[in-house]
C-alpha cells in the first residue's frame, strides 16, 4: 500500500476565511469575524499605527500586555463582529479617514479591506483602500 501512494501528498484543507474588513465609523473601530479568525481569536490585540503610510496593524498580545485591548472570544464563540470603542485607538485610526456627515438616522463609514500575515500573526489595513458608506444606524436587535 505504501508504494501505491509513493509521491503523494495529502490535500491539506483550508476553509476559506472570507474577506478580512475593518469599519471605521465615528463612535467605533469594528473588526469582522474572519480578522478574529486569522489571528487565531486572540483574548487580546495591540493596534499600531503608521502615520507615514497610515496603515492600521492588529496582532495578538496578551491581557498583561501595556496597550492590549479586549478582541475576540473563544474560537467558535465569536458570533459577530467586534467592535473597538477605546477613545485612544478611535483617534489614532480615525486620523487616516475624512468620515462624512450622515443623514439622521444613519451612520457614515469609511470601509477597509485587511491583509493577513499568517507567519506573523498580523493583520493590516491601508486607509489608501478604504471606501465610504452610510448605512443604517442598528440598535439591538428585538428578540424574535
């Protein structure tokens, strides 16, 4: 059987992770599911900023780490997107995006697509990609 199966490899199966998106709104720095996923669903993240390039980084730290911030739950657990609300990394990220006014009743965002860094478990968004929107402002939801 062995020889039979001489040359091959097996096919390693990834599932796809879907588009890494961070949404820069003016009360909040949200980041999608699939950014929890490709840094491994860190308890605890650091935000760095690159004023020269305005870039935003995410990586992994711990909850005694100066700077971390609270990110995602346990792999499986994190249902929705997670969202920043730090007066600190607000400002900092927020310096790279001109967020518009939105008409009453709906909230304007600046919408950037992440690139992931697997082998150093990092993540980065460049404000040069971002794109605006409005979209409608979500309370919670009413249970069903």
């Amino acid at each position: 059987m062995a020889s039979l199966l001489q040359g091959f490899e097996e096919v390693r199966l990834v599932k796809p992770v879907g588009k890494i998106v961070m949404t820069v709104t003016d009360n909040a720095v949200k980041f999608n599911k699939a950014t929890a996923i490709v840094l491994g669903h860190p308890a605890y993240v650091k935000v760095l900023v690159n004023e020269k390039t305005k870039q935003i980084a995410v990586t992994p730290t711990t909850a005694k780490a100066d700077n971390g911030i609270k990110f995602s739950k346990g792999e499986g657990k994190q249902a929705a997107s997670i969202s920043v609300k730090d007066a600190a990394v607000l400002e900092a990220v927020k310096q790279f995006f001109d967020i518009a006014e939105a008409p009453e009743g709906q909230v304007a965002y600046q919408s950037v697509p992440g690139e992931s860094h697997p082998n150093d478990k990092v993540v980065i968004f460049d404000a040069a990609k971002a794109t605006a929107g409005v979209m409608k402002r979500r309370g919670r939801k009413k249970a069903a």
